[in-house]
C-alpha cells in the first residue's frame, strides 16, 4: 500500500497508476481515487514476481516513481510516496 502525497504534503484524492510486476511483465493501468491518499496493489499468490515499478501521476502533472520489493522486511508498512511538482512548459 502506498500514500501518494502532492509536493506540499496534501494527500491526492485521485491518481493514474501505471506499474509493471518484475519479472512477470503483469501491467497495472488504471486512474482510481485514492481515499486520503492511500492506494493498495495486490500480489498474485503464487505469481513469483519480486517487484512493483510503479508511476503514479496526479491530475496537475505531478508525479513519482518508486520501487516496491515484494520481499520488504516490514509488508504491511504504508510507503510514503511525495509527488513531484509538474514542470511547467516555458514558450520558445
């Protein structure tokens, strides 16, 4: 489960999540709200993968990404993901 915080902190309340299970290839796509900012993913049983890349996007144009090793020592611990402030486009 991970917290995705914008870049001042605030919990976002809706997220587009693009992440692929390692090895596997298994894709997660998919723009759901995130209720006080908390997104959880699920592992297959018996799947084998050993990570989760994930992208996570805000509707402003912030975003994250963060690894998410399947062996971690503390599993039911929420990873705290700070978005990034969206570059904002300079005219040429």
């Amino acid at each position: 489960m991970v917290r995705v915080r914008s870049a001042d902190g605030q919990p976002v309340d809706r997220v587009t999540i693009e992440g692929v299970y390692e090895p596997s290839g298994r894709l997660v796509r998919d723009t759901r709200p995130t209720p006080q900012g908390l997104c959880i993913f699920h592992w297959l049983a018996n799947g084998g993968d050993e990570r989760l890349r994930l992208r996570l996007l805000a509707e402003d144009g912030s975003l994250a990404e963060v690894e998410v090793p399947h062996d971690r020592p503390s599993p039911a611990e929420v990873i705290e993901v700070l978005l990034a402030k969206a570059k904002q486009k300079t005219g040429t």
